[in-house]
C-alpha cells in the first residue's frame, strides 16, 4: 500500500487501525530473487521513503506559504512608507494651543 493509497483512505474517513488492518492484510509481492540478496536493512529504508516524501512535499509547502508571507509584508511595508505621514501633534504644539488658543 503506497502513501497515496493511505491518504486517500484517509480522506474516505478511515482510522489508523483499520488502514494498519488492511495493510496487513495485502499480500506482498514476493521476488524472484534469492533469499541471500535480500537484506532486511535495505527494505526497511524503502518504507520509509514515501514517508520521507511527504516530508519534504509538506515542508516545501511550508516553504512557499513562508515565502508568500515574507513578500506580503514587504508589500505592506513599503505601501505603509509611501503614504504621507499625519501632521499630528506633539505634545509642545497641544500645550501651546491650549496656553494660548487662535481662534480660526
């Protein structure tokens, strides 16, 4: 069972346990090759592969939406700092217009 079967049963609404069930339940395909050839140490690391995958698929993504963000930021950044700024008072300009108001 590959990890695009997984996923898809996964989407169906299926649980670990009864992907783990049916998993086992599979008959592997046997090799023609001999027994002394096959190592158990070099079959494990190919089960892991898909796993390994789907890793760096997933951190890819992470890497991208990262990516994405960082831009928009700038994006907004550089908008912020090209709009003109308020003319707001400081706290002197406050104090003198209440010392000494002119009427407009």
């Amino acid at each position: 069972m590959t990890i695009n079967d997984v996923l898809k049963l996964l989407d169906a609404g299926y649980t670990r346990d009864e992907i783990s069930a049916m998993s086992e339940a599979d008959p592997e395909p046997e090799a023609d090759t001999e027994p002394e050839k096959q190592e158990p140490e070099k079959s494990e690391p190919e089960k892991k592969e898909p796993e390994k995958d789907l890793l760096k698929m997933i951190s890819g993504e992470f890497e991208k939406i990262n990516k994405a963000n960082q831009e928009a930021l700038q994006k907004m950044f550089i908008l912020a700092s090209e709009q003109p700024a308020e003319n707001k008072p400081d706290a002197s300009e406050v104090l003198a217009n209440v010392l000494d108001p002119k009427e407009k």
